[in-house]
C-alpha cells in the first residue's frame, strides 16, 4: 500500500530519480520485492542501463582453469561467496556434446565454451579441419545460447587445410554491455593467412578478415580484448598484430618487449603495459600507453608508477575487466616451491586502489595443469603462474542472443514538459550556455530531441551560436589538392580543430578521396559554412565548342556530396552559339535563406573580350539552374576576385579600378557599385557586418591600424563610403590582408626582426582573424612559406554545415 501510494502522489518519473539515486543496491532489492510497479520500473532496460552506468559490477573472484575442470576461489566478500554457492561451474546445465565442452574465455560474467577439437575428428565433409560447437552461458543463472556455425561461404579457405587449434576470445560490444562478440582464430601450420571470424551478437551473424602470412605471423599467443580490438601476441619480440572488430581490418602495433603484461587502459583507445620494476629493494608497477590507432612512431608515454606492498615477491599476471592481476608470495619463498600460498591482488585501473582478492596453494614446478590457451616459453612465467586467471564478474543483464528483443514500449512524456507548457521548455534550453548540454538533453529523450532538432528551434540556436571557424584551408596546384590548417591554442575552438585535422589526416578527406573518379579528377573551387564547391577540368567538345564541368557539392568533414545538375541545354544555349573558347570558369557556393538549410551555386564562364557577361545560380531548394546575362561593355572586359556578399555575388573590374560588378542572386540583376581607391597596399571587400551593407578594410604601411568603411548595397549612385571604425593591430609584425569572408577579415603578420621589412622564405607567418562583428583580433594558426613569390590561396574553414540534400539528388 506504501508504494502504490508513492506511486499515486508523485510521478513515475521523479519516483525512478529517487531509487537511481540509491546508494546500497540491497536496498534497490528490497523496493524491487515490495510491490509489482516498483518492479516493473527497476527491471526495465532503461533503468537497469542508467543503474549499471553508476553502479559497477562488482569483483566476485578468479576463475582456476586446469585440466577439463574449473574452479573458482571467491573473493573474501558476501556476496563472492553467495556465488560460489549458487553457480554452477562445472556447466553441467549445458547440453550433452560427444566432445565435451572447454572453457576458453570469461568477460562480464559470461562464459564461452566450445566443444574439445582434435584433428582425428572428421567433419561431415570429410576433411580434417572442423569448427568446433560454440555456446555462451551464464553459470549463475544456468542459461545458454548456442552461437551459430560459421557459414560455409567464410570457411571454405579454411576448411581445406588441417587445423591444429582454435582462439576463442568473448568480448563485449555496446555501451551498455547487453551484447558481445565471439573471437574465433582457427591455428593453421606456417605460410598460412590468418584468418579471423568475429561473430556480433547484435547483428547475429559472422564476419571473416583475412591478413596475408608473414614472418611476423607464423605463431601467435594469448589473445585478449582492448576498447574493441583484439591483439594476439607474435612470435617476434615486441610486436603485437590487432585486429578492429568494428571494421575488420588488420595492423601491427610495437611494443618495448614480450616481457609485460597488455590490456586496455582506463583512457579509451588507448593501449597499456604494465611493468614489475625493483627500485631498492621497493616492488612497483610502472603503466605506459599509447594510442591504439597512433603512428608507427609515437612513444609510450609513462602514466604512472605504483607501489607496492612490501614484503612480497611480485609477479603481474594479466589485466581484464578494469583490474590489472598480481600475485604475490611472502618473503624469499621460490615461485616453485610446492605448497606455497599465493596472495591474488587486483589494481583498480580507475582509483589505482591495491586490494587483496583470495588466495591459493601452489603446487610446485612438476605440476602441468592443461592450458587453454598457447603460452610463449620465453614468457618468464612458471607453470602454475601462466594459468588462464580469468576475472569473473557478476552478470546482471539477461543473456540473449538468438531472437531480437521486442521493441521497447513508447518513453513516457517527460516531468519537464508534463509541468512546464512547451513553450517555456524551448526557451529554457534556447538558454544554455554550452551546446553539449544542449546534445546531453536530446538524447535524454525523444520528445526533447523532437523539440531541439526542429527547424525553428535550430534557427535560432544557429543565430546565437555561429559555427566555429576552425582553421585555414590551403590551395595547392589551382585547388587539385588542398591542407588544413587547424586553429591553434589557446584559440578556443583550437580542442574541435584538432580533432577535425586527425579526421582529415586518416581519412585524406581534405585531398576529397571520397568523391568519384580518379585523384585529381577534381578541382576546388569554393569553400563557405563548411561546404565545399568542386568543379571537373572543362574540355573542348569535337566541333571546337566547350562542355560545361561537372560540379560536386560536399562536406569534407562528414565524406558526403551531392551532385549539381548540368545547365540545361536553352540557358547554355547562347554561350555554346558564340563558338568561342572559354579560359575558364568561376564558382562559387553561397548560403540561401536564413536557416541556412539551402546553397546556393554560382558559375561564370570567362569568355573573350566583347562578350556579354552571363551568371549562371543554382538554387538547391528549388534545383534549377536560372540565368542572368550583361551586356558587354568596356568595364565588363575582365572580371576577377569573385566573393559573395549578403545574397550578392561580385567581381572586380580591372578596367575600371574603383567599381564592382554585383548580381542579386535572387531578383537576377546587375548593377555597378563604386567605391574610393585609396593609396593603401592591402584592402579587402566583402559583407560587412551589417546586413545590407559592403565593407571595404584598407591596412597601411604607416600604421598597425585596420581602417572599416561601408556603404549600402542597394544605395544610391552618389552615396559616400562611411568611416565606420579604426582598428588597431598587434605592433612589432609586417601585415596583410588575405581575404574577408565567412564574418571574418584574414590577415597575414611577420614578426619584425632584424630591420627587414619584407617577407622573405623560411619567416613563420601568424595567421590572424578579426571578427566584423566584435571586431576581436584573434591568432589561428602559422605557416612557412615555400619562396618569395609563393602566393599561396587559403579558405576559411567554418562548421557545422547544414545537412547536405536537396530533392531529386
């Protein structure tokens, strides 16, 4: 009746942030027992998820494999010895099998056991090699799962040779542990491939990677799980071969020597080796690491040194689930000497906290217990020492494998918007300071994510929070080939940059490697908001007229494109009739609508002198090309330095050095705008600050100063330019103005030094930007130049784009 009433007077959902926030899991129990509702909410798969994430599983012992045997030594707990009462590790609930069941690996508190192989046995095909029978079992609930064969298709390679042995490895897969990944690595003679398959249980199905034989490969050992790759230990000293489980890929990883024990540290992907050291007469553990994916010659970086207790000999015997094993003897006792007791230790790799578990009786150098998996001679271990100890933990989750769960009921609705209309929700979360607070309330549940990912709602986070600028993107070869430049600390989206940069680095998406066709094929054109314009080289048709480039539209950072579609043949119509050839081709990618959900493209052919000027604008909104067209005249001679502006695109006219041509992308016509040419060496026009109006920044040799004037765009004809601000720069640095765009003016600073006033090779150039709106100078990043007249082509590089699609593409 107390619960039902709990129940009755709050919320189901201020009831669940009550017993999450339990801090002894007996009491979880007892409210679990107490009525059926209270049940109902403990036992579900998104409580159980949240209450596995604060509470970890507990420590309940080792696991002793000898023989066709296992024995388990609890820890010195209640609940460890509970456990030993209530298991069953002797898996005699599993089925009869004619072979018999072996165990090979133990993680998170299931089992994997596979039928004993020999060679003698013979498949139903006749061939000596076979794959044995593979379940995973819980022995404390007595439950089972049998893992599906290997198909027929992956295994034929394997098949037709004679298999000696199989690795057998269990592994977690998901965040919250509720599915895992069977290792299976059959042992084939030397000169063999090594072949791999790992069975998802999520997916339910096998997967098979293959690396061509090696001298590296001809004999592996003990293999083990790390932040979901698996390594096997190589016969040739301090080399591991790993294995990504997600994208079945293959490489090597070095290490300082065999002599160590391997496991996953406590930082994600990376790799730890844990070193016994003596250091006067004081036993200590020594932990390195290193990057899993890092370069082949990245260092191992010492993490930490820690004591041990003293008065024991000291022996690391492997790491699993979190912990890394010790074993320890009292005294000067010998490893080998029969009937000595072994102290069982365990390191908890999160606290670094040394904790006693149990302990055992050695039986002496002479005893051989068998071994489940191969152990390399040269190891340093006695055989009693490298037993397969393997960690077991308590499994809470329900072992499933076979059918899919149902699907989970709809969450229920929110207490934030059960209380507070939707409205007042919308401007709560408008509100936060920092975006990843804004992502950690879209995935708490769906009907906030309904709220945060809906047009309106990002519109206005968009024009509260700009997207970063993240770094320089550099032309190389007329924009075949381009290098990002990050932002550098202490620029504060120096942290993003960094991590875009590795993104680029791996996956050479900065040179488009994800575009079709061949290396080369395409050509950079435009970057703005993260996207990115690419044009193919034009070519000369056989009648002598040209055929317009085929033309991308792509983010580099998230490896999509969509194609632009080709200028319909009555707009290209007029510039094919000329029977001229074309130089060459201006493009250029601009934003359209407020949302900035939609692009716009722009294309200009560069035809001869006394040719009518003709723009071609894509809309990916409405996905039509539309054509606007200028009479030639003298100041149309020659166009350059194409920019856009405020829905403006415009092009300097070199005949007239005080005018711009602008088109209106949107009403499609020209008109010309003049403005003031003033004796300064370095000037930059684009959007100012102010919608609707063009900014021109003029820098002199005089003074460190940024001189901003402006003027209406769609003012009139006798409109003067207006002084808006002076801006002083840092002192002590040569300047330049590069660029403005994306909001920011892109200037280029030389340290002075040494009376030279001219920049000469090998002087580090510092990058700087000033923000048009706040008008903050901010460092972004250096570079060195490559000669004297290197004029290298940068793009301000800018994220997040909007999502890259447009109807019928």
């Amino acid at each position: 009746m107390a619960c039902s009433l709990l129940l009755t007077i709050l919320p189901e959902e201020l009831v669940v942030e009550i017993l999450i926030r339990l801090t002894d899991l007996a009491d979880l129990a007892r409210a679990a027992s107490a009525c059926k509702p209270l049940r109902r909410l403990i036992t579900s798969r998104a409580f159980l998820a949240r209450l596995h994430a604060l509470h970890a599983k507990p420590l309940l012992g080792l696991l002793l494999l000898e023989r066709d045997r296992c024995g388990f030594l609890p820890a010195a707990t209640a609940v460890a010895a509970a456990v030993a009462r209530a298991s069953d590790f002797a898996f005699s609930f599993l089925p009869d099998h004619a072979a018999g069941w072996r165990l090979r690996d133990v993680r998170h508190g299931l089992a994997l056991l596979s039928s004993s192989s020999s060679s003698s046995y013979l498949s139903p095909l006749g061939d000596r090699g076979f794959f044995p029978d593979v379940v995973v079992c819980d022995p404390m609930r007595r439950r089972h799962v049998r893992v599906p064969p290997i198909p027929d298709d992956l295994t034929a390679g394997v098949r037709r040779i004679a298999v000696e042995h199989f690795d057998y490895l269990l592994a977690p897969a998901g965040r919250d542990g509720s599915s895992f990944r069977v290792v299976c690595r059959p042992k084939l003679p030397k000169q063999c491939d090594v072949t791999v398959f790992v069975f998802s249980s999520g997916a339910a199905f096998w997967r098979a990677a293959v690396l061509d034989a090696c001298a590296a490969t001809e004999k592996l050992f003990l293999p083990q799980s790390v932040h979901g790759y698996v390594y096997w230990r190589t016969h040739s000293s301090g080399t591991l071969l790993m294995l990504d489980t997600r994208d079945m890929d293959f490489f090597f990883v070095n290490i300082q020597t065999n002599k160590c024990v391997i496991g996953e540290a406590e930082e994600v992907g990376r790799l730890a080796v844990f070193n016994t050291i003596v250091d006067v007469g004081v036993h200590k553990v020594e932990i390195l690491s290193k990057a899993i994916r890092g370069g082949a010659d990245e260092p191992w970086r010492h993490d930490r040194t820690i004591p041990l207790l003293p008065g024991y000999k000291w022996r690391t015997a492997r790491m699993a689930e979190g912990y890394l094993l010790l074993h320890g003897i009292v005294g000067n006792n010998s490893w080998s000497t029969p009937g000595i007791q072994l102290q069982h230790f365990t390191l908890d790799l999160k606290t670094l906290k040394l904790e006693s578990l149990c302990d055992s009786i050695s039986r002496g150098r002479h005893h051989h217990p068998q071994f489940d998996f191969p152990v390399s001679k040269n190891a340093g271990h006695s055989p009693l020492l490298a037993f397969p100890f393997l960690l077991c933990r308590r499994r809470r989750e329900t072992l499933r494998m076979a059918s899919p769960p149902p699907p989970p009921p709809p969450p229920p609705r929110p207490l934030l918007l059960t209380v507070l209309p939707q409205e007042l929700v919308v401007e709560i979360l408008i509100r936060l300071d920092d975006l990843a607070d804004l992502a950690r309330a879209a995935s708490a549940c769906r009907a906030l994510r309904r709220l945060i990912t809906s047009r309106a709602f990002l519109r206005r986070v968009h024009a509260l929070h700009p997207r970063p600028l993240l770094g320089l993107l550099h032309l190389e070869h007329h924009g075949s080939r381009c290098r990002f430049l990050p932002a550098e600390p202490p620029h504060p989206s120096a942290a993003t940059a960094a991590a875009v940069a590795r993104a680029f680095d791996s996956d050479s998406d900065s040179s488009f490697s994800f575009l079709p066709g061949r290396p080369g094929d395409w050509r950079l054109r435009d970057v703005r908001h993260g996207l990115a314009v690419l044009s193919t080289r034009h070519a000369v048709t056989d009648d002598g007229c040209f055929s317009f480039p085929d033309v991308v539209v792509c983010n580099p950072l998230r490896r999509r494109y969509a194609r632009i579609p080709p200028i319909s043949d009555d707009l290209a119509a007029p510039i094919r009739s000329l029977g001229v050839g074309v130089e060459d081709f201006d493009y250029l990618v601009a934003p359209a609508g407020r949302e900035g959900l939609s692009f716009r493209v722009i294309c200009r052919p560069q035809l001869p002198m006394g040719c009518d000027v003709t723009v071609f604008v894509f809309s990916s909104s409405a996905v039509i090309w539309r054509a606007a067209t200028l009479h030639a005249c003298a100041a149309t001679a020659q166009l350059v330095s194409p920019q856009y502006a405020h829905g403006y695109a415009y092009w300097r006219l070199i005949r007239s050095a005080t005018r711009l041509l602008l088109l209106d992308t949107r009403d499609m016509d020209f008109f010309f705008v003049d403005f003031e040419q003033r004796s300064v060496p370095w000037q930059a026009i684009g959007e100012a600050g102010e919608v609707g109006r063009l900014a021109m920044f003029n820098i002199a040799h005089a003074n460190h100063t940024v001189e901003l004037l402006s003027r209406a765009i769609r003012g009139s004809a006798d409109e003067h330019w207006r002084h808006d601000k002076t801006i002083p720069l840092l002192p002590g640095y040569k300047w330049r103005i590069l660029k403005l765009a994306e909001g920011y003016l892109l200037l280029q600073g030389r340290i002075l030094g040494d009376g030279a006033s001219q920049f000469t090779p090998g002087d580090q150039l510092q990058y700087f930007t000033l923000d048009i709106n706040t008008f903050k100078l901010e460092r972004l990043c250096a570079s060195t130049p490559q000669g004297i007249s290197y004029h290298p082509q940068f793009e301000l590089y800018r994220c997040f784009p909007p999502p890259l699609s447009f109807s019928s593409i």
